[in-house]
C-alpha cells in the first residue's frame, strides 16, 4: 500500500497510511477530499473542517488527501457526496465495508486507458 497523504500528514497512527488500527479505527479509504463531501460529513457530526489542535487536528479543506473511515464513505456514496479514491493508498480490508465494484467509479489513481500499465 502506497502512502496517501503527508501535507496534512494522515491515518489513525499519523504515519501518511491507511493502515488498520484499532477495531474502531478503521481510517481505511484514502480519499481526495471534495468540499460536497466535507459539508456532508459535517452536516451527520463529522466536522473534519475546523480546526483541533489539541488533537494535532488541522482541519481539512478540499483537496486533501485523507484516510477516511471506511463506513463513514459508504455513508457519503450512499448520500450522493462519496469523494474521489487513491486505490493504491487505500488498505485492502476496506473491502470488508465497500464492495470494489462501488469503489472503482472513483478511483483517481487508474489511468482511463489501462493499456498504459503495460
């Protein structure tokens, strides 16, 4: 799994990674943040925007690249706000919460034209 994002520096352990954490942790997609799915996560009390520092929080703005809550994404796909998706930085047991097939259509790291991989 490749890193997903240092500047904010992100993941349950602040490492850059998606990785798993404790059961309840479970920051596994690596999402490129849209301002549609920031006001979603706000609007159902997951203000990701303001600022705590108190908690090395530094507040998110569109554009970021944050490992999110696996479930709290399927709340934002099933919302019509589900942002972007960095597969190759988003750990594999966030299958265990989203279907690929669902995941897929945002995926931001998969060139159109996979002959390209080649």
């Amino acid at each position: 799994m490749q890193p997903c994002g240092t500047e904010p520096l992100t993941g349950f352990y602040r490492d850059g990674c998606c990785s798993f954490g404790p059961a309840q942790a479970r920051h596994l997609v690596c999402a490129v943040l849209t301002a549609e799915f920031l006001d979603h996560q706000r609007s159902v009390g997951n203000d990701l925007i303001t600022p705590m520092p108190e908690y090395g929080f530094p507040g998110l703005q569109p554009g970021d690249r944050w490992c999110v809550v696996a479930e709290r994404w399927a709340q934002a796909y099933e919302a019509g706000a589900a942002p972007p998706v960095v597969l190759a930085s988003t750990n594999a047991r966030a299958l265990e919460v989203i279907d690929l097939a669902l995941l897929r259509p945002y995926a931001v790291d998969v060139p159109e034209d996979l002959s390209s991989l080649e």
